[in-house]
C-alpha cells in the first residue's frame, strides 16, 4: 500500500508538473484560455510549488485579458517576500494595459527601492521621466543605474550625454545670460562623456562662440570630426568666424576637412571650400571625387551650384530637375529652414535619449515626419543670359568673346516693287459742280 501511494503520489506530480510546463508555454504563446484551464489542473496536481501555480494564474488571467483577475492574484503574490517583485511588475504591466500610468510609476518606484538590479523598473521610471522632459531625475536615474550595474558603462555614458544636451538645449535662452552660462555648463558636460556626439558638439561651440571662445570652440569640432563627420559640425565650424574672407573661410575648411580625408562628408566639404573660396575649378575636380553615388536632393543642389560657378547654366538646369524628385539626407535633415541644427522638440530629444543610449545612432525626426529642411537646390535664373562665352572661365585668363544672340529664324526682306499706275482720278462732271454750287438765282 506505501509503495501503491507513492506511485501516486508520483504520478500526480508529474502530472502536476506538465500541467505548469504546457501553461507557460500557453502563456508564451498567448492562448490565454488554454493557459487558465492548465493553471486550474496544476493548482490541483502541483501542491508542492504554489508559488509558480500562483505565477501561472497571474500570467494566464492576463493574457486572456481578465485584468481583474490578473491584478488580484498579482496582488495576492505582495504578501510573499520572495513573490513581492514579480507581483510588482505584474501589477505594473497591468496598469500600463489599463492606460493608468501613474498606478504603473507608482508599482516600479516601489520595485526599484527594492531590487537594485531590477532593470524593468528603472527602465520604466526611465521612460516616464523622459516623457515628461524631467532631464534632472533622469539624469539622476542614469547614473543610479550605472552605480547598480545594470547598464553597462558605455549605455550609462551615452544616455547620460544625451541628457545633459537635452537640458542644455532647455536653458539656451538668448535673453537670460544666466541661463545661457548653465546651457554652455550642460553642452560641455556632455562633449567630455562623448566627444563624438554631434548635437552636443554643435551646441557647446555656438555657446562658446557667443562667449568669445571661438579657438575652444573650433578644438570641439575639429575633435568630433575625425570620429564622425556631421553636415551640422562643419556649418558650425564655418559660422564660427564672420569677419573672414571668402579664401580664408575656404582655407580653414579644408583644413577640417582634411581631419578625415576618406569620409563622404569631407568630400563634399572641399566641394563648398571651392564654391566658397570662389574656385569653380577646384570645386570641379572635388566633386568628381565625389563618384557616381545615387543623387540626393543635397547632393544634386551641391551639382548645380558648381555647374552654374563654371559658366554652365543648362547643366545646372539638369541636376535642378533630377534634385526635385531625389530623396533628402537623413544627417542634412536636421538642419530646419533657417540652417539651425538639432531643433528638436522635447517627445524627439526624448526617442534621441532611448536611441542613441542603446544603439549610439542619431534619430532624425524632421526626415520621418517629411518636414522641410535647409534649401537644397539653388535658385537659377528663369530665362537664358543674353550672351555664352565661347570658352569656360577657366580655360583663359584673359577676357572672353562673346556668341552673338541667336537671332532665330530670318524672315525673307520685303521685295520694294515700284508702284503702279492707278486709275485716273475722276473729274467732276457739272451735275456735280451744280450740287456742290450754292442756288441760283430767280431768272
């Protein structure tokens, strides 16, 4: 009989433990009712572990959408110390699927006191601090979680970076000098944990600049663009100096781009050096360096200018017309209307916090969202200069011979025939001269 009763005893427990295998893999799969049904059997079979039929009840109510459920037997796992957390985070997942954020906050803030490893709990106060604009606790929560290890140290530096932009960015205020001082603290703070990072780069030299630090501000640049080259560092590193002449100006740009010769960015960089130096021929020959890529609409625009610098205004017609049609940039993006860099509002500072923390890429909202940008295509003249050289610019260097305008189709000159004999004038006959005479006097 003892050996009959723990054959059966056995037996249930097996069956028990199939029963919280297939459950799980039902909640896996999201089969909420079959996950239920299989939690009901275990509950009755596998007496030995109740704390994972009381998981397996929790999980399967939710997955079947019974939130009710769900939330009662999370909350019936708070009163077991080694249940507490996972009760936590379900109770969490079911606020958030209820739409009650501030129940959810409230969940991990209590998990995150708790656990010092509990990453899902310091990911989702992450995420409601960044959705609120609250940099300062995030701040706060990005260095916590390097302290707790649970980020590793390069995450922890990128979000942190990230951070301090999307705080300096809020207090560069142009009327309040002192805000503008804790803009410039926050910008440099985030170049000195990633020098690489271009929207922090961009707006700690414009800060420096307008403080009279231009040198300082040109080494931040000079620095970003050896790692990676950014369309908005070099506007940067151009504005820099306004009382420069163009050849100047053109001299130090090539320059920065010499830092990373092989970069596409430096590439088109000697391009404007030459346009902006005034050297049609120099930005010629750079841009042939530039091969036979796939025109975007910068791309094209960049084109046009050198054709048109080079005297020849139909080929600038042409890549006009083939950049109307081509893709924008997704870096030259982030440059809006007015050439101002980064301009982004606190929901996009926000995703570039997540994004460029996890993957250390840069997003770009203004090309999602399809919104204009800086002026990529010149404006060309609409009608035809009266007069082409014969030769380009660049082929003499004296002054050149105009082509007479075309003069069109001529029409044949008028043939000057003599003129004719034309009827004889008629003479009056003397009914006439009666009728135009005055009357006659009585006879």
């Amino acid at each position: 009989p003892r050996r009959a009763a723990a054959a059966r005893a056995e037996s249930r427990r097996q069956q028990g433990v199939e029963a919280l295998s297939r459950g799980f893999l039902a909640v896996a799969a999201g089969d909420g009712s079959e996950a239920r049904r299989l939690a009901l059997k275990a509950g009755d079979l596998a007496q030995d572990t109740p704390a994972l039929v009381r998981v397996l009840a929790a999980q399967a109510a939710e997955t079947a959408g019974d939130h009710a459920a769900a939330k009662a037997a999370y909350t019936a796992m708070l009163g077991f110390p080694e249940m507490r957390l996972a009760g936590l985070r379900g109770l969490m997942q079911t606020a958030l699927a209820e739409g009650d954020r501030l129940a959810a906050v409230r969940h991990a803030e209590t998990a995150y006191g708790l656990a010092k490893t509990a990453r899902w709990a310091w990911r989702a106060l992450l995420d409601s601090r960044l959705e609120a604009g609250d940099w300062a606790v995030a701040l706060e929560l990005a260095q916590g979680a390097l302290e707790r290890k649970i980020v590793p140290p390069v995450v922890a530096e990128r979000t942190r970076a990230a951070l301090l932009a999307a705080s300096a960015a809020s207090f560069d205020i142009p009327e309040d000098p002192r805000r503008r001082s804790q803009a410039l603290d926050l910008a440099t703070q985030a170049v000195r944990l990633k020098p690489d990072f271009a929207p922090g780069v961009v707006m700690a030299a414009r800060l420096l600049a307008a403080d009279g630090k231009v040198a300082k501000a040109g080494q931040l640049i000079e620095a970003a663009w050896k790692t990676t080259p950014h369309p908005a560092l070099w506007l940067a590193y151009r504005d820099l100096k306004t009382n420069e002449t163009p050849k100047a100006r053109a001299a130090r740009l090539t320059a920065l781009a010499a830092l990373k010769p092989e970069a596409r960015e430096s590439r088109i960089l000697r391009v404007e050096s030459g346009l902006i130096g005034g050297d049609p021929v120099a930005a010629r020959a750079a841009a042939r360096l530039l091969g036979d890529e796939a025109p975007t609409a910068r791309f094209a625009g960049l084109m046009s200018r050198v054709a048109l610098a080079n005297g020849e205004p139909d080929e600038a017609r042409a890549w006009v017309a083939r950049g109307t049609a081509a893709p924008q940039e997704p870096d030259w993006s982030d440059l809006d209307p007015e050439g101002r860099a980064f301009a982004y509002a606190r929901e996009d500072w926000a995703r570039l916090v997540v994004s460029y923390a996890e993957t250390g890429e840069l997003i770009h909202p203004r090309h999602e969202r399809r919104e204009r940008t800086m002026n990529d295509l010149p404006e060309l003249p609409s009608a035809y200069a009266e007069s082409t050289p014969f030769v380009r610019a660049a082929e003499v260097g004296g002054p050149l011979m105009p082509i007479p305008d075309d003069p069109g189709v001529y029409d044949p000159a008028p043939v000057n025939e003599p003129p004719g004999e034309g009827p004889a004038p008629r003479r009056n006959s003397g009914a006439r001269r009666r009728l135009a005479s005055g009357p006659r006097a009585a006879k």
